[in-house]
C-alpha cells in the first residue's frame, strides 16, 4: 500500500483527495479504506506525504514546505539545513516553535531576508534529535533542576526524587525526558549518573554522552571476545600467502597502539617499484552478524579524544590479535601495486595473506632518517627500504598533483594534557615526510581495491567527495576579486585541477592560511555512498576506505566483501541482493557515526583550549584574523586557539561590509579584515561554555 501511494501522489500533477486516491486504487472493502488512511497518516508523520488544510494529500517535496535539520544557536534563533538544498533557511526565535538543536522540522518560507538568504517559520517538529539529555543536576527543595551541557538546546527539565537515581548536586546525568509540560518544559528521569562535575574525567565523558558513543561492550561481546585466539592458528594459514620471511614493518605515531596498516618495498629487476600494502585482517575475527559485528556497526569508528581511545573493537582485538605488532604472525590481506618511475600503476594483486611485521616504527624516528640523516638505533638495516619509499612516494605525490590532487596544508591543533586530564599545552601536529609517505601509500591501495571492484560491478561502499556547488565557488572567487586578487576559474566547469590552480594562485598571499580554509569550507563532506561519484578532493576517480579496518566499519565491511567477491567467490543472485540493501544502510549509518565522532572530537578540543586559556586570561598573545562577522572579529593565534572579539568590546562604532567581511571604525576608520595580524589580550576563557573572548591591542604589520 505504501510504494502504490507514493506512485500515485508522484504521478499526479495536483493535490488529491482521500476519495479520488480510494477510487484510483480501486479499494471496496472498509479494511482496505482504513488501510489506506492508515498509512497516509503514517506518511504524513514521516514528512513523506504533505496533508493540505483543503483536505487533499501530496508529496512533501511538491509542496510549499521543506524538511531539514535544525541548527540552533545559542542565542535562540536557528538554520534549517533544508535537504538537499544548498541556501540555509534562517528561524528567528519566535518561529521555533519547539524545535531545538538537530530536530528535524518542517519549515515554511515566510519571506526573503535578503536576495541569498531566505527566512521561515518551524510547522512541525517529525523527529526529536534525541529522547536523552546531558546536564548538571541541583536541587530546590525535593524537586531537580538540569542545566543542560548544550546551551543550544533551550529546554526546561525537571526531575522528581523518586526518578533521580539518588544523585546529588553537581552531578553530570543523563536524563531521559518523560512527560511535556509545555512546549520546552519537560519531567525527566535520570538514567545515568557520570560523575560529579569536578571528578577528572568527567567533562570529556559528558561530551562522549551526548553523542551517543559507547564506552563499555555488552556482555555478549565480551563473551565472544574471550572465544577468541589470541595468537595465529596454524589451521587459519591455509589459502593465504605466507609473507612472513618478507621484510614488512609499520609506521604510526609514538603512542599508537593499534595498529592496522603495514608496508613493504621492493625494486624489481626492471626499475619499477614494488609496493605491498598489508591490513590487518579484522573481518577473520568480526564474522558479519555476530554481536561483536553488530556492536561495532553501532559504533562506526574509534573516536581518539585528548586523553582517551573509545575504540570499535575491544582492546583485546584492536590492540591484540587484530593489531600488527611486531615480531608475531598477523592476518592480513595484501594489496600489493607495482609502479613505474611515473607513478603509474603497472600491475597488482589482492590476496589474504600472514605476516610477520619487523619492527614497529614511529613518525619521528623515520623522519629523523628521511628528513636529517639521522638513523635511530634499531633503524640501521630498514634504511634502505625507508629511502626507497619516500623515493616511490614523492613519485606517487607528484602523479596524483598532476591530475588535480588539492593540498589545503590545513594545520592540526593537539592538546596536551596530564594524568587528570588538565590541559598542558596546544601545539601544532606533525606532518613530516613519513607522515605524508602512509598517506600516499595508503590512497594508493585505496584507489586500487574501489577500482577493481568497481569494474567487477558488484555492490560496493565508496568513499566519495562530490564536486562542490558552483554557488559556493563563485561567493569563493567574488571575494578573492574584491581583494584585489586576479584568480582563474571556470565557474562553469569545476574540477579538481580548476581548484588546485586557485590554491596555487594564492600560495604567496599573506592571507593564503585564511583563504586556503575558506575554500576548503567551500568543498562538500566527504561521505560513504554505494554509488561511485569519485573523490574531488584527491582528484580521484575511484576511491574507497580499505586501510583501516581496526577503527572504521566501512573499512572492516569492503574487507569482508574481499573475502566474498575475491577470495571465496561468492557471486550469486542471493548474495548479491543481500548487499545492495544492507550495503546502502552501512554507508549512510557509517556516514553519521563519524560526524558524530569528528564533532565530538572538536567539542572536547575546544573544550580543553578553553580551559588551558582560564589559566592565560590577561596575558598578550599575537594571531590572524580568521572570520569577521557582524558580531565580532575571530582571532586564530599561532597553536590554533580560536577566540572572539566582540563587537560590543571594541574602542569605536564598526560598520560591517559582508561582502568584504570587514569591520572599520567610524571615528578611527582603523580596518579589521581576514588574514590581518594582531595582538589579543585574552579577557575571557570559559570551560563549561567552551568560549574564549579577546580584545585587540593593536594590528601588527
């Protein structure tokens, strides 16, 4: 009845009444009638079907409302990102109607702000983002009040004490809303207690909470976990090629535990390069269905915050037998590339194999080598092959600069923190010549599994990064022109090359930090999809995730379709249908879990920035300009710490050019614009609202 209704309301080109869609299905019977109302009604509450106050059905898309999440800012207002739709809906205070932060609402245009920008109000609220909440907990009398974490989320929760859990003020809970008093005030029930506020730990366990990212394994994981090897069997070696007399050694960071990549180099008698790429072989261990598999389809992806990993896999596989460590025989399956002098890939081969990997080498030890000269102890006998690879990297960099590879050079901030978790330091990431030689060996297996799969034609999970709106593009060049900056683009055909040549124009501006992340904040998220769209940013035609199956289940899922397509072959009608349903749910749920992963990792980051400036409030600092708005100036200084200037803080009455995004003072005409350098004094730093204020002393030259 559902696909018939969605045919017929498709196929008309007016609203229909309930009767003439009765009459067009031929329906008799009352149960069938009642059927039919049924799962209108039904569809109309899943936003599908628009029911009109004329009586009459359609589809939501053919109507005047759209449908999109709520983005709620703290000051009460909200954006509705409108689905596919590239313009934001902007929702004053007073069209809320309910409707809080990641809500999915149903909104209706109310007028044009502006030319770009369009205004509505919230009808409907289809779907709550969540039915729990993090706060604090304080009493009044016998009666608990929750200041929520999220001061996006304008709800008023109330807990009795007999739907407490006996917690006591300063608690952080989680609290499960119950009744509606009216329309943001709710009873609650607490579900679970973290912690007090002040217990270390705490903040950062918050923040995981309201993502809901798991932090314990259910009893039957753990049951399966302990069923589990934890070494190689002998009997688990047959149809795999035993690589373990062949020199294969890792690369990660200093403090990286588990570890799911491995490579190998050898120059063959030809001149070209032999390159094997060796992961770990997770799906062996998480066989599809099992509660390990459905746990760690939940959970998405391992999620690395300041002072802690919240793995996907238990500790006993991601740094047990899954990891490959050093000097103990591995599963693995091997891509193994081999490349001319060009970079061009000449042959490959796709195996399940076991491997012994030589040494566990670390970031800064290699390069050390490739970087100073300077060979480590224990490194002396990988020389060659350390040499070697940067020699085939360099040569794998350059092809994929060739076809258009875009290198934004974006900065990474790391928090340094102590035993409790209080922050010591920000400082700057790494990205060295071993770091980027992974990188381009990594993409390079990537590439070469999504390709050959894709000519196999079977259902598959790509990783794609679709070409970005040529609106965004165009806003991109209107304000690199009112700089004064000449830039060639071709609006009209936006490829990776077409934005590789924009940076490169840019490269020596003093604002190239600034405009280089203003374009990347052009370019589209990179998603899962079973549909190879490509890679823009890599300037890819074909691109998956195969590298990294310990932390991320789309890896772990196209290793198991490896194993069914390839290795056992699988191939028939039954198998085949099976994943081009699940594969699509796979892609979209993996898709979600890592931004809410990557979103959690920010908070926590910002978070802690916040708190390591409490201890900074009054000292000068010099930074960048990074955004002008109407409201203020963002100050980035050199570790990355982001602050705001508020307008309403500075020393004259600035007037706002958007177009320019610049401020200049109406008595002292001194002009404020992205890239500008200046010196702060950091007046404000606030933990728990995760915000930093600064005040400008002067602009530096």
């Amino acid at each position: 009845m559902r696909d018939e209704l969605i045919t017929i309301l498709s196929n008309s080109d007016r609203a229909l009444s309930a009767y003439e869609i009765e009459d067009m299905l031929n329906l008799i019977e009352p149960e069938e009638v009642k059927e039919m109302l049924d799962t209108l009604t039904s569809l109309e509450k899943e936003a599908v079907v628009y029911h009109t106050n004329k009586d009459k059905y359609m589809l939501l898309k053919d109507s005047h409302l759209l449908r999109g999440i709520m983005r709620a800012n703290k000051k009460g207002f909200g954006f509705v990102d409108i689905d596919d739709n590239p313009e934001d809906v902007y929702v004053s205070q007073d069209n809320m109607n309910g409707a809080i932060h990641n809500d999915i609402v149903l909104v209706e245009l109310i007028s044009k702000r502006n030319v770009q920008k369009l205004e509505g109000r919230v009808v409907r609220i289809v779907e709550r983002s969540s039915d729990t909440y993090i706060g604090e907990i304080n009493f009044k009398k016998d009666t608990g009040y929750i200041t929520l974490d999220d001061n996006k989320i304008k709800l008023q929760i109330q807990v009795d004490k007999a739907h407490s859990l006996n917690a006591v003020d300063g608690h952080k809970v989680v609290v499960k809303l119950l009744k509606k008093i009216n329309n943001l005030a709710y009873t609650g029930e607490v579900v679970e207690i973290l912690g007090h506020k002040n217990d270390p730990g705490v903040d950062i366990l918050s923040i995981v909470k309201k993502y809901n990212i798991n932090t314990e394994f259910p009893d039957d994981v753990k049951l399966e976990v302990r069923k589990l090897p934890n070494q190689v069997l002998e009997e688990e070696l047959s149809d795999r090629t035993d690589l373990r007399d062949t020199t294969i050694f890792t690369i990660d960071g200093d403090d990286t535990k588990d570890i799911d990549d491995a490579i190998s180099i050898e120059r063959l008698k030809n001149g070209n390069y032999k390159l094997g790429v060796h992961i770990a072989d997770v799906s062996h261990y998480v066989t599809e269905g099992s509660p390990l598999d459905n746990e760690a389809m939940a959970r998405g992806t391992s999620v690395y915050l300041v002072d802690r990993v919240i793995p996907m896999l238990p500790h006993e596989l991601s740094n047990g037998i899954c990891s490959l460590n050093p000097g103990v025989d591995r599963l693995a399956i091997s891509c193994v590339m081999e490349f001319d002098n060009k970079g061009n890939q000449i042959n490959y081969d796709i195996f399940p194999s076991v491997i012994r990997s030589r040494k566990q080498m670390t970031y800064k030890n290699v390069n050390s080598i490739l970087e100073k000269n300077i060979v480590p102890e224990g490194y002396q006998e990988f020389e060659k092959d350390l040499r070697l690879m940067e020699e085939l990297a360099i040569i794998l960099r350059k092809m994929k600069v060739r076809r258009g590879y875009i290198d934004f050079d974006i900065d990474e901030a790391k928090v340094i923190v102590d035993e409790n978790g209080k922050p010591l330091d920000v400082v700057l990431r790494d990205r060295g010549a071993g770091e980027k030689l992974i990188e381009d060996f990594m993409i390079a297996a990537n590439e070469c599994v999504a390709t050959h799969i894709y000519f196999m034609n079977l259902p598959f999970i790509y990783r794609v990064h679709e070409t970005p709106k040529e609106e965004k593009i165009k806003g991109f060049l209107n304000y690199v022109s009112m700089l004064g900056y000449h830039v060639n683009g071709n609006i009209k055909d936006i490829n990776p090359k077409m934005v590789q040549s924009l940076i490169d124009s840019l490269d020596d501006k003093p604002e190239f930090k600034v405009l280089s992340t203003l374009l990347l904040r052009s370019m589209q998220k990179a998603v899962y999809k079973t549909q190879n769209v490509g890679h823009f940013g890599l300037a890819s035609k074909c691109y998956t995730h195969f590298t990294s199956p310990i932390r991320r289940y789309p890896d772990t899922t196209v290793h198991r379709l490896l194993h069914t397509y390839l290795f056992d072959h699988k191939l028939d009608d039954q198998t085949i249908n099976m994943y081009e349903h699940k594969l699509e749910y796979v892609a979209q749920h993996s898709s979600d879990r890592e931004r809410a992963s990557v979103d959690c990792e920010r908070e926590v980051d910002d978070m802690k920035m916040a708190e390591y400036m409490e201890s900074h409030i009054g000292e000068d600092f010099d930074g960048m300009i990074s955004s002008v708005l109407s409201f203020g100036i963002f100050v980035e200084l050199d570790n990355l710490i982001e602050g705001l200037v508020p307008i309403k803080d500075m020393d004259d009455f600035y007037n706002y050019d958007e177009d320019r995004m610049t401020l200049t003072g109406e008595k002292n005409h001194v002009k404020y614009s992205l890239g500008d350098r200046v010196r702060i004094k950091v007046v404000r730093a606030s933990k728990e609202d995760k915000i930093i204020d600064f005040k400008i002393i002067k602009k530096l030259d």
